[in-house]
C-alpha cells in the first residue's frame, strides 16, 4: 500500500479547499435559498426553502422519463424560482434504479483472474424464491464479454501467479473489438493487494483512454469475491451513463442561469457533488428512498423522538426502516435484483408490496387477501375510471370517504365513487360483506401486513416495538397510519408539515458522506494496533480528500470509524465503534460490548476483526426551520364535515392542513386534506401540532 | 365465522410463527441457524396436533414433518399424564419424526385460562450432536449411533423446572457443549414469543374465537388445496428414478412412485422402492411425507402451510423401506433422498400437468466436507461446501444455473473467505459447460471446482446422480451426471462408488475436483428457436457438437474473438438438418433421441 503519496495528496488538496471555502461564503452572503428535488418513476417533487423567513414551498409535477432533466428544470420553473437566489439544488433520483432494473446501462466487459469469469453468474447459490424452481437469471456483463487474465494473489496479498503484462494488451485489442464502452476489473484477494488491478487497469487506459474502467477495489475494498466483483460491475455498468446525466444536468441548470452547488442524494444518506456523480453511481441507486428516511430521522430527533420507524406508503409498496437514536439502519449488502448484490452502505429500507395499488381479492378457500398484486398506475384504483375492475386499497379508502372523491391528490379531475362500489361490491357478495364492510375489511388484512412488518423489524433488533414513533409519509403513509400504530401499539405517529415530498425535503437537509472500508480478516491477538491505525488515517485521508475536491464547501468535517467484527468460527458480523491507536484488548472489549448488547450475552471464544470501515461527513449549515412557541393549545375550525366511516358512518369534521399551525388540537375522528395526502385519525385518537409544524396522532 | 376476523386472525396467528422464526435466527450461537436459517417454528392445533401455522423464515425440508413429531410427542404426553404448563419436551429421534439427528425438536405446550389452548414448536440444526464425524455427515455410517447420540421424546423442561442433569449429559457427548447449551436455551426461549403472542390474540378477541378460526383456517386450507388438486387431471401416474449407490454397498436403489389423483384427493404410493440400504442413504417415514409437500408447494407455491393442506392426501410407504428408516439405521444421507422424492413427483405430475411442472433439478445435496488442522492457525477446521447445480426447465424458461437443493436455502461459501479459513486454494470456479439437459427450454447448467490442498486436508463426500442423470420432461432430454474425482500423489482418481467418499487422506499439493448436474430439460430441443441456439454457443452454454446432435442445429463459425469462436445457426440448413433428424426418429420408432437415453429414467 502507498499510504505516504496518499496522504501527501490529501494535504495539497487541502490548500485548495481553503480558497474554495472563502468564494462559498461570499456566494452565501448573496443566495441562501435551497431547492430539493426527487425525481421518482410518476412524479418530480420539489422543496423549496427560501432561506429568507418565508416557509418552504412544495410542489408534485409529472415526470419525464425520457430525459429526466427536463422535468427537473419544468419543476424549478412552475415553481417560479429564481436561478440568482438558490444556493445549492440538491437532487434525488431514481435513474440509476430504473437503468438496472430496464438493463439499460453499459454494453460492458469484464475481467478477472483465470478460472474465476463465471464468479459474477453463478452467485453463491440461490434462487429467486424459497417455493417454486421457476425463473431465471441475466447477468449484467453476459459470458462472452467476461474474460479473464493469468495471475493469481493469496488471500495475504503475495503474488503466487505474476500478472502478464502482454496478455492484457492483447485482450485490450479484442476489448476494442467487442466495442465496450466499460470494463470492471476484478481479480481474487485484490482487496489484500490492489497492484494487479491496477495494472490491468492502466493496460487497457493505455489502449483505449475513453473506456470507463472501474476496479473492484475501488468501489469494495472488502473480501467476498461475488459480491465485490457484483458491485464493480454495477457501477461499470451505471457509469458512462449517469456521467451523461451529471453533465446534461449540468448544462440544463447552466441555461437556467444556475451556477451554484449541484448535488446528489446517494444511497447511504449522504450526499455527493455532482462533478463526482460518475465516479459513486453505484452509491445512488434508491437515493430517492433514503432521503425519506433522512429526513424522517431529522425531524423526530428534532420532536423528541429517540427511536422512529419510518413508513413510506406510495401505489405500489410500503418502504419501512428503522431509526435508532436519530441513525437511520444501514445494511451492508443489497440486493438489487436476484442474484445481482450492491456492497455499499445503504439505508436499510424494507419495501413490501403493499400500496394504495394493491389489490383485494377472494382466494381459493374463500378467504380474503389483498396485494401482494398492485393496479399499478395503468389502470390504477377502479375508481379512476380507467378500465380498472378489481378493488384496491385506494377503493377502499374511497368508498369509506376517508379520501375526498371530489378532492384527489395529483389528478385533474374527480374521482368515480359508483365504480369503486360496485368493485366492492363483487367480492362483499362472496364474503357475505356489505360495500363498506367489505373496504373495511380490505383495509384490516392491508394494515394488518404492514405492521406485521414493522413488528418484524423491531424484532429483528432486539427491541420492543411499542419503544418506538411512527413517522408516516408518502402519498398513502398518512391514511393509514392510525391503524399501524394502533395495532403495533405504537403510541404517536408524526405526520411530518409535507409528507408527499418528504424524500425532495431530505436531499436538502443531508450531509456529504464518504463511506469507505477495506477487509483486515485477523485474529484479536494477531492484530498489530499500529497496521489497524495506518488503515484508518488512510481511508479519512481518501474521504477527507474526495470531500474537499469536490467544489463544496462544507462547515466541517466528521470522521467516524468502525469494525465489522465476530468470535472465530461465525460468518456474522456486528459493528464496532473504534479508534484509531486503540489496542487489541480495548477493541476486544468494544466488541464484546456491542455483541453482548444485541445477543444478550458475550461468548468465550476469540474474536476476529473482518474489516475496518471509515464513513466521513462534509456538514453543511442545518437548514430546517425553528421551533414555534406554543402558548395555550388552540382548537381550530374545522373546513367542512362529511360522514366517514370507521365501524360505521360517522360524521366526521374535516380541517385543512395549511389553517392548523403550532399548538392546534382536536380529538378523532378526523380527516386532515395536506396539499399532498390525506391523513385520517380514527376515534378515540387525539392530535395535535408541535412546535415545529408537525401533526402529531396519539392513541389515547 | 366472520370473514374479517378470519382473515385478520390467519394474518396474526402467521405472524406468531414468523416472530418465532425470526427471534431464534437472532438469537442463535451456530451459523447454520443464524446464517442459513436451518430451523422452523409452528403453531399446532392442541387436540390433534395439526399444523395451524408455521413460520415464513424456516427451511422447506420441515415443511409438515414438524407437525408429526409434534404429533408423536403429543402421544407421548398423553401416555405419561398430559402436558402441564411450563413444560417443554425435547428429541431428534429420526425414527420419531424428525430429519436427521442434527435437527432438534423442541415442543411446549400453550395454557390458557388454564386449559392447553395450543402447542408451539421449534426445530433447530444443532452443529454437532457426537458421532463419529465432527458436524455429522458420515458417508459409512451403517448405524444411527456412529451419527451421533440419540434423543427420545424426554422433558428437558418439566412444569418450568430445567432438566439440568439431562442437559449435562447431553452436552458431554457434544463437540461443541457452549454452542449447544446457547442454542438450546435459545430455542426454549421463543416459546415465551408464540405464548405472549397468543395470550395478546385472546385478550383481543376471546379464547373461543381464536379457537374457532384456529379450525376453519384448517378446514379453509384444506378447500383450497383440493381446489388445485382439481386442476390435475386424474389418473395414475407412475414413475421411477434411481440412486447411485447406499455408499457401502454398490449397487443401485429405485425410487418408485405411482401417482393417483382422483377428484379432490392425491395419493402417494412409494411400492416398488428399495428396502433400507446399509449406508446412511434412509429416510424417516414423516419427513417423506414430509418431502411430497415440499415437491407439491413448488409446484404450487401459493398452498399455505397448514394441516389442512396435508388432508386430502394418502401414503403407501413400505415397511422396511429407505422410506420408512427403523432403529437402528443411519439417515445421514437423507437430503439425497428428500432430493429424489421431490424428482419423482415432478416425474409424475409432468404426465399430466407438463405446464406447471419444472424438469429435474440438478438432485444432490453432495455436502463436501474438508476438516484438518489449520498449520497457521493451529486450530480444527470444518469446511462444508453443499453442492450446486442447475434447475430443470419449465415451460416458461431455461432452468436456473447454479441453484441450491429445493429443500433447502443454503448458500455456497465465498472462496476468498474459504482461503483464509481453511488451507486450500480454489483453481477454478465455473459454469459448467453443456452439463444442462437439452429441450425447447434447456436445463440450467451445473458448475465445476476444483480445491488443492495446502497442508493435511481430510476430505469426505457425500452425493449422488452419477450413475442416473437428472431428466428432463415433455421431450426434453438428460442433464450431465455428477462427478467427482481426486488427485493424490500424482494420481487422478474417480471414488469406487463416485458420488460418495469418507476420509480421503490430502496432503500438499493434492485436490479434489466436483462438477455438479445440470438441470433437464423440458420441450423437444429440435423446436428451440435458433437465436437461442446461437446465444447458448456464443455463450459457451453448449458445445457446437451438442448444438449439432442434440438441437439439430448448422453453426457456422464466423469469427475468432481471442480463443474463442463465434458462430452463427443457419436458418435454412438446421431446418434441413432437423427435418433430417426428425425422419429418422420415425423411422426407429424412438421419441427420444438417442444420446444418454441410457441415462434416463425409466418411465412407465
């Protein structure tokens, strides 16, 4: 390893970021506002935060798939924002997800030592679903564009087979013949002596300048072949593509006249400058839903709330994660599609196919069963007329009132409560159901799944699920929330002030983050303390440096290191918090610590540190808003009253969310209209409105 | 019953048995539990024992045979004056209702307002119970005693009081007593999960309405499965597949199913299989039943698990057959055999539901283990690495390469993690060519390793398919059979019995080399569309013989792109060529080609 060069770089980069740092707050002085926008498959959702006093402005616009910068630039300019006074945009997208899941990236090649090509295909031996052998797999680089190279490393690194230089050559030329655009490069035990990899790289560099080539170990620097050589051929494959991307975005907001900070949400929460998009778009798939929990973390830590689940509710699935004392979960491996892992940190958000989409159906013993089979939006709810003829929980929603037929979010026209009836209606008769006690129903046996869920989840750590806050969001999250936390036995659930954009929300409050790791694989009592601490200054050094290059300014830099440790024998890991210079007995006891907390009890076995982590954070100034004063609670006028049904028809009082601010109060039943969601508080249930805007529902 | 209570109460009681699952899988000492999820936890009806519901989390393999033991154990309560709360029963006798001796059964009764309201089981794959090979795969094992130590249906609770002399003398004849201890207290303590779940239903509803929904979820599921047995057309359909060897004795076994399906009812009649083998190759009577739903769920996969899926079907197992293992016979060998059965099925029901039905999967489970003393580390190692192989094909697509056993979930070791743990190296790691079985839609292929041996390696292997070939349906043909094949000293060499070896001695510089089945196939392979032909040559999937004999296909190369060749099919002469082929089966008479016929199952 060249650590000294490294290191050395790091600090000339330094003196660079000094003079950036001093044109970043004169720019400050002048602009202040920021925008944040996601670009998901249906809707581009803006968030606009004036920095001026003024409240945030929000705004839903169709998306553009075709060229997803066009729909970003339509959303700036409907919301009537000027160029001159945004600071930074901050932006979340789903167009590295979509380019995986349409196998639209990269026509790529990739290479490997010899005997190990099919690595990337075979896996680790799986299949799709525990039941049924049906279905098959398409590797992202198919076997005649893998090649492999001779040579071969020990897992300490040593070189058993040296690398031929002449054969790479030769293997560029047939490269150059196969016309790729990308190569990943991925030879066995790289991450214990990267130096083949890099050769290998530099040969075909030297062949062909514009190939996009991507080492394993410089994505993962971690053991696991599969998974590593997976995650290198994920961001090969994304690349060139979202290096596109980042520079067409970068003219469209040019010819906007903007020419501040660009930035980008990836996966682990953190966000990345746009210059640096091509290098890290393996890190921005699902950025979109990470955001959400960011800023569903944010704003409970803000309202008091230690431990939250999140719960994202859109048309098609229910996106749940867990926060742990203001953390977000980060899962170490994701797997993207079968068979196609992503070893980067991301926040750990769990989808079940449960949505306003879902579909009711009778099954064959009679009984009643709702998703995992979606409407989709073509053709949607029966109730928007669109050809659809089987119910969803959206129909149910609406034939229980508790969405406003004649008030739908995101369409321009009613919505047809006839139809959605007599959907109902067809599968009440096989039950024995009348219409509203058949939607009823539906919505009992959907929520029952969900939190079935989010139960599972709490479990899952260890912890007791009625410890924890519900923040709801998305456009369905609100709707049914009150039946999550009443029968999880949750206490409060929090509406956060714009639930349907939270995700554009949280890419302007994030930090810049770095995560980066590198596999040790060695005993406690074979570890040299100085060899852990060179490894960790490295890995701040590479952060600090990819921070500071980026052309951000940033109010500081946090560090924060890790090992992923476990007693000798297990193939699991848990997490250590450790630093630098500390000894082999103080990890040891970090360890024992942290094991005995999630286990219930330390074993007699020796432990192992598997590998070293570093996550480093560029802050930026906070940017959400300030607590209200609440004086006397207040009771607010109610917009209208209309019979809702919970049980039974219930006249029910109905306020709009922009009239109730800080210290509002009223009791269940209740419907609150959001520009953007419906939320519903059942019977029984009291809410209320915090200090900083947020509508909180409490089971009484 | 009230269809919303109904459903909601099947969504909480499945709920129960998930939480169970999972709270094991966290809590769980040994890998096998906490990584490959090599347990079960279920919900039984009190009265007869009958699954209610069981946990989402667990393997396949104790899909029903959960629901006998507990069954058998309930039986047993009776025998000796009823349960009493806090009790909690303990086994892994085979012969009983279990798997093999590594799975451990545990089962607690549930009281409420003082009457037993439920019983709660948990099943979990101990990593070493004794015997005479450390994790238990023991291809020579002629008795269940060299598999390690036996446990009858005993109390290791009693009325809430730990059995601790028991315990102790249990984990004095385990290799591993912390772990074991853990693992065990482990499983007793999610029985206070299932308890507290079903105490927090009853004070929802009432102790009768549970009850009541607890029978019509049973009697539900029951119409439903009869509402898929409908689906099959009825009949009696027979079929037969064989095994290599018992790994004593060599000489083949037959596994011999007729199917017949009447209007609403399937029944099972293994008649004609072979008597219990000397070898470990012998299955439990309950865990083959057992195994034709786990064959039935992958064919249906939306059939709950619950009693009342089990119903509407009938065994004829044999007495004295590798179906029905009796004391003192070795099981060891019983995922070869669950393998099989799952074979069979698929080999009945694709003569009269070719649709839905796959082609045989690659068929054993061929554990390789490598055990010895790490030179560098100076500690006893055990590597286990579980065959993979390919799928069968079905109607809708090829077969998956590189899949793992349909009763299990288990993934192969990464090889980089492999290298630092056990003193081997990995020479190669590939997709192995032309071993799927040719059809319309070809069977996935299997794969190839080949491990060296750095220091003293003590190497057993314990599969099968190598004398009998996974087969393929409605005129798809045979995957390539296993192999195995050693390197010592210099010399290369096949096992005596193939697919089954116990201690080959390696020392530096020797190896061992695995090349897995591949899945058959399904369709005529003269009907597969020629672009696909010339992906799977271009790809290397098959060879450009295969592509000749086997698809009736002209393949022209037409470039070289390094080593390799690339080809294009010829529309016009492979027409030719397969009217060529297809003339010529007439004239035999043949409806298979001719190629590994010899292979193939006999079919009746």
């Amino acid at each position: 390893m060249n650590l000294p060069l490294r290191l050395a770089r790091s600090r000339a980069t330094g003196r660079l970021s000094a003079r950036s740092q001093q044109a970043w707050n004169e720019r400050a002085r002048r602009m202040s506002g920021l925008v944040g926008i996601d670009v998901g498959g249906t809707f581009t959702d803006l968030y606009h935060a004036p920095g001026d006093g003024t409240p945030p402005r929000i705004l839903k616009v169709p998306s553009t798939p075709d060229d997803p910068s066009r729909g970003l630039i339509e959303a700036l300019d409907a919301a009537g924002i000027a160029p001159d006074g945004v600071a930074a945009i901050l932006h979340g997208t789903t167009i590295a997800t979509n380019a995986v899941i349409e196998r639209r990236g990269a026509h790529m090649a990739l290479v490997t030592t010899r005997g190990f090509r099919d690595v990337l295909e075979l896996g680790r031996r799986d299949r799709p679903q525990m039941y049924g052998l049906s279905g098959n797999h398409r590797p992202l680089v198919p076997r005649d564009r893998r090649w492999e190279v001779t040579e071969r490393l020990s897992h300490k690194g040593e070189v058993l087979v040296p690398l031929d230089d002449a054969e790479v050559a030769a293997l560029a030329e047939v490269l150059k013949r196969q016309n790729v655009e990308a190569v990943a490069v991925s030879l066995l035990h790289a991450y214990a002596n990267p130096a083949h990899e890099q050769r290998v790289r530099a040969i075909l560099l030297e062949a062909c300048p514009d190939w996009h080539v991507v080492t394993s170990t410089q994505v993962v620097r971690e053991y696991y072949e599969f998974e590593r050589t997976s995650t290198a051929v994920v961001q090969g494959y994304l690349q060139p593509l979202i290096g596109r991307y980042a520079r067409r975005l970068g003219e469209r907001l040019g010819e906007w006249g903007f020419g501040a900070d660009i930035l980008v949400m990836q996966s682990n929460g953190g966000l990345v400058p746009v210059a640096q998009l091509a290098d890290r778009a393996a890190s921005i798939v699902r950025s979109g839903p990470a955001a959400g929990v960011m800023a569903a973390a944010r704003i409970a830590s803000a309202a008091g709330f230690r431990h939250v689940i999140t719960g994202d509710m859109g048309g098609t699935s229910f996106d749940v994660a867990v926060v742990l004392d203001g953390s977000p979960d980060v899962a170490e491996t994701t797997n993207l599609d079968f068979r196609m892992p992503l070893r980067v940190p991301m926040i750990d958000v769990h989808t079940i196919g449960a949505g306003g989409g879902s579909i009711a159906h009778v099954n064959r013993g009679g009984m009643l069963e709702v998703g995992p089979r979606s409407a989709g939006s073509m053709p949607g709810p029966v109730a928007y007329g669109q050809g659809g003829t089987e119910p969803t929980v959206t129909d149910a929603n609406i034939v229980l009132a508790r969405i406003n037929p004649d008030r739908p979010i995101g369409r321009g026209h009613g919505l047809q409560l006839e139809l959605a009836r007599d959907s109902m209606r067809r599968i009440g008769d096989r039950l024995g159901l009348g219409v509203e006690q058949t939607a009823e129903a539906v919505l009992a046996v959907i929520n029952q799944r969900m939190a079935g869920r989010m139960r599972l989840l709490s479990i899952e750590r260890g912890l007791d699920p009625r410890d924890f806050a519900l923040v709801a969001f998305g456009g369905a999250g609100p709707l049914h929330g009150a039946a999550l936390i009443r029968e999880v036995g949750v206490q409060t659930m929090l509406v956060p002030p714009h639930p349907g954009v939270l995700c554009a929300m949280g890419c302007v409050i994030a930090e810049l983050r770095h995560d980066l790791s590198q596999t040790l694989e060695k005993g406690l009592e074979a570890m040299d303390a100085g060899d852990v601490a060179a490894i960790l200054a490295a890995q701040a050094a590479e952060g600090r440096e990819r921070i500071l290059t980026g052309g951000i300014a940033v109010d500081g830099i946090a560090v924060e290191h890790t090992a992923d440790m476990a007693y000798r024998g297990q193939i699991h890991t848990v997490r250590v918090p450790i630093e630098p210079g500390w000894p082999a007995d103080r990890i040891g006891a970090a360890f024992r610590e942290v094991y005995g907390a999630k286990y219930g009890r330390p074993l007699d076995v020796p432990g192992r540190i598997v590998n070293l982590r570093t996550s480093v954070a560029g802050l930026r100034a906070p940017a959400t808003g300030t607590a209200a004063d609440i004086g006397e609670a207040w009771h607010p006028v109610e917009a209208a009253r209309r019979p809702v049904h919970f049980g039974g028809w219930v006249e029910t009082r109905v306020y709009d969310r922009a009239a109730l601010g800080p210290g509002a109060a009223f009791d269940g039943p209740a419907i609150v209209e959001h520009v953007d969601t419906t939320t519903v508080i059942e019977p029984g249930m009291r809410a209320r409105v915090d200090a900083w805007n947020n509508l909180l529902v409490e089971c009484a | 019953m009230d269809p919303v209570t109904l459903a909601v109460m099947r969504g909480a009681l499945e709920q129960i048995a998930d939480e169970m699952d999972l709270h094991l899988i966290h809590a769980a000492i040994s890998p096998i539990i906490s990584e490959t999820n090599d347990c079960a936890h279920g919900i039984f009806h009190p009265d007869n024992g009958e699954t209610v519901a069981q946990g989402r989390y667990g393997l396949p393999v104790f899909l029903a045979n959960m629901q006998f033991t507990t069954q058998n154990v309930l039986a047993e309560a009776r025998r000796s004056g009823g349960f009493r709360p806090g009790d909690i029963w303990m086994l892994n006798d085979p012969y009983f209702g279990g798997t093999h001796v590594q799975d451990m059964q545990l089962v607690a009764p549930v009281f409420i307002e003082g009457e037993l309201f439920a019983l709660l089981a948990s099943t979990g794959h101990l990593m070493d119970v004794g015997g005479s090979v450390p994790g238990g795969w023991a291809p020579r094992a002629e008795e269940i005693h060299q598999e390690g130590v036996l446990v009858p249906p005993i109390k290791l609770y009693d009325g809430g009081r730990l059995n601790a002399e028991v315990l102790r003398m249990f984990t004095a004849n385990v290799r591993l007593p912390e772990q074991i201890t853990g693992d065990l207290a482990a499983m007793a303590n999610v029985f206070s999960v299932g308890q507290r779940g079903l105490e927090t239903l009853v004070a929802r509803y009432d102790a009768a309405t549970v009850r009541a929904c607890m029978d019509e979820m049973i009697r539900r599921s029951e119409t439903e499965m009869k509402s898929y047995i409908r689906e099959i057309p009825k009949g009696r359909y027979v079929f037969e597949d064989h095994f290599d060897n018992d790994g004593i004795v060599d000489a083949p076994m037959t596994m011999r199913l007729a199917l017949s399906v009447s209007e609403d009812h399937l029944e099972f009649d293994f008649t004609g299989t072979s008597p219990a083998s000397r070898g470990p190759m012998n299955l439990s009577r309950n865990t083959a039943i057992s195994s034709c739903y786990v064959a039935l769920k992958h064919v249906f996969p939306e059939v709950p698990v619950n009693g009342g899926a089990f119903r509407p079907t009938e065994f004829r197992i044999p007495e004295g057959s590798i179906l029905a293992a009796e004391y003192p016979t070795a099981v060891g060998g019983y995922l070869e055999i669950v393998g099989r059965l799952i074979d069979v099925i698929f080999g009945a029901l694709a003569q009269a539901i070719p649709e839905r039905v796959p082609a045989a999967p690659f068929g054993t489970t061929g554990v390789i283990t490598a055990s010895g003393m790490h030179p560098e580390l100076r500690s006893y190692f055990v590597g286990v690495f579980p065959y993979p192989g390919g799928y069968g094909a079905t109607r809708g697509s090829d077969g998956l390469v590189h899949g793992n056993t349909p009763q299990s979930m288990a993934n192969f070791m990464s090889i980089e993690m492999s290298e630092h743990r056990f003193p081997i190296r990995f020479e190669h790691f590939s997709l192995r060519e032309d071993s799927g079985g040719p059809g319309t839609r070809r069977g996935g292929c299997g794969s190839s390793y080949r491990l060296r041996a750095l220091s003293d390696v003590t190497v057993s292997v314990l599969g099968d398919r190598v004398d009998h070939c996974p087969f393929g349906i409605a005129g798809g043909e045979s995957a390539a059979p296993n192999r195995v094949e050693f390197g010592t000293g210099g010399e290369s060499w096949i096992p005596p019995l193939r697919s089954k070896y116990e201690r080959a001695q390696l020392h530096d510089g020797d190896w061992v080399a695995a090349a897995s089945p591949g899945g058959g196939g399904y369709g005529d392979p003269l009907e597969r569309e020629i672009e696909l032909i010339e992906e799977d040559l271009n790809l290397g999937y098959i060879s450009p013989e295969t592509a000749t004999t086997r698809y009736g296909a002209v393949a022209i190369e037409i470039d070289r792109l390094g080593d390799r060749r690339v080809y294009r099919v010829d529309e016009e002469q492979t027409a030719q060529r397969r009217e060529a082929l297809r003339n010529a089966r007439e004239g035999d008479g043949a409806a298979v080609p001719a190629a590994r016929k010899d292979a193939m199952p006999h079919v009746r």
